[in-house]
C-alpha cells in the first residue's frame, strides 16, 4: 500500500454527493487487453440495453467486426481498475468515418470530461489513420454537447423511435492523434 495509504487516488465527488469519493486519474485509449474490451461491452450494454432501452439484450451489431473500440479507464495507485467509458469509431467508406456507441458510466459522467476525451480520441484517430470526415448519429439530447465540441448537424432522423441529429466534426480542430491515449483527471471541489 501507498504511504498515502491511497488516499491520494482519490477526490472528493464535489456536487454529487458528500463523502462520495472518485478515482483522480481516468487513462483514456484503445482497448488493448481482453478484460477491457469484455467490460467495454459490458457498459454498453448497461446503458443502451438496460438504462435506455435502446436494443434487448445486446446492442453489437456488424460494425463491431472491424471497428476500433476506445476505453476510458478508472485507475487507482496508478494501475488501471475498471472501465468506466466507451467509444467506437470504424471507417465506412474509403475516408469516411464513423463513430458510435459512445457511452459513459451513470457514475462517472460529467466528472472528468470523459465523453468529450473519448470523442476527441476518436475523432483525432480517424484523422491520423486519413479521415476526410468523421459523422455520428446523436441523440438530441447530447447535440448541445456535440456543438461545443464543433461538430454541426447536417441532419435530424429519427432513430430507434428517438430523435438523433447525423451531425459532423469538424476536422480543424481534431489534429491527427497517433498517441496511444490521454490521461484524463476530474476537476477538484473548491
Ligand atoms: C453523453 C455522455 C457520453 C457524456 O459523457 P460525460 O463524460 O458526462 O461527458 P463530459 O463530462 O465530457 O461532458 C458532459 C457535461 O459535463 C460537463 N462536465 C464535465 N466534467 C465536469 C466537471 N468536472 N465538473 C462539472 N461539469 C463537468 C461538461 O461541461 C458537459 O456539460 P453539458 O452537460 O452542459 O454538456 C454520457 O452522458 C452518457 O453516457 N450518456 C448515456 C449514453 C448516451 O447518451 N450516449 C451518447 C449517444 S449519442
């Protein structure tokens, strides 16, 4: 153990809750190991399937085949613990990209910009690999999200029975990333 006896590993949860403790480092990157991608599936399956009612009982579908799944993963005294965000992004046409089935854990949202670090992953990996665009079909209620981070609705369907908008990023501002990842930390209570 950590002469800090660990404390260090971990924030104060702020707003969400007093006492509530969060991990203060989140590796955002590839899914390299066979655990991380078995609970990358997992999460996408708490979300889409039991929170959103999205799909039954599995949401996989044949993008999986030849997608790139991204992980944002929890760590404690520096070794990763568990996987608390996903992304895919996989090429549909020869420098058309896509990315999908992005999702982060109820508990781990809006603490340490982990969608916003998973879709800049992304998006700066299809640059590298020579993206010319890079789309997603979001659902409404994240557009705003989406827009901050310039992307631009080219339209509005509907999918699922929800509305989405099949909206663009804007390449400009994703430089090619070819490192293997990010660290991402949460923003401490005042
Ligand atoms: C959409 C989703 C992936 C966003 O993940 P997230 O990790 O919460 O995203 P971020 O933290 O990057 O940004 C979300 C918001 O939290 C805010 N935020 C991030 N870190 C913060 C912090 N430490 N303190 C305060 N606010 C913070 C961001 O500014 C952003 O603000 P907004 O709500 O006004 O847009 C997540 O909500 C989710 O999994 N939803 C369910 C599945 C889903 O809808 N998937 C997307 C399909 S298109």
């Amino acid at each position: 153990m950590p002469a800090d006896g660990g404390l260090l590993d971990w924030v104060p949860a702020g707003d969400r809750g007093a006492g509530l403790f969060l991990p203060s480092e989140y590796l955002v990157k590839p899914a390299t190991e066979r655990w991380e991608r078995r609970e990358a599936m997992r999460l996408r399956r708490e979300v889409f399937c039991a929170e959103q009612g999205l799909f039954g009982r599995d949401d996989r579908d044949t993008a999986d085949r030849s997608a790139l799944l991204l992980v944002a993963v929890s760590c404690l005294s520096g070794m990763p613990e568990q996987v608390v965000g996903t992304v895919r992004l996989h090429e549909s046409a020869p420098g058309e990209w896509q990315g999908s089935r992005l999702a982060v854990h109820r508990d781990y949202r809006r603490v340490a910009w982990l969608g916003s670090e998973l879709i800049r992953l992304a998006v700066g990996t299809a640059h590298a690999r020579g993206a010319w665009r890079f789309t997603a079909q979001v659902q409404a209620q994240n557009v705003p999200l989406f827009r901050r981070l310039h992307w631009h609705t080219l339209e509005e369907i509907e999918l699922h029975g929800r509305p989405h908008h099949r909206m663009q990023a804007n390449l400009a501002h994703y430089p090619p990333c070819k490192a293997a990842g990010f660290v991402s930390m949460p923003r401490r209570a005042a």
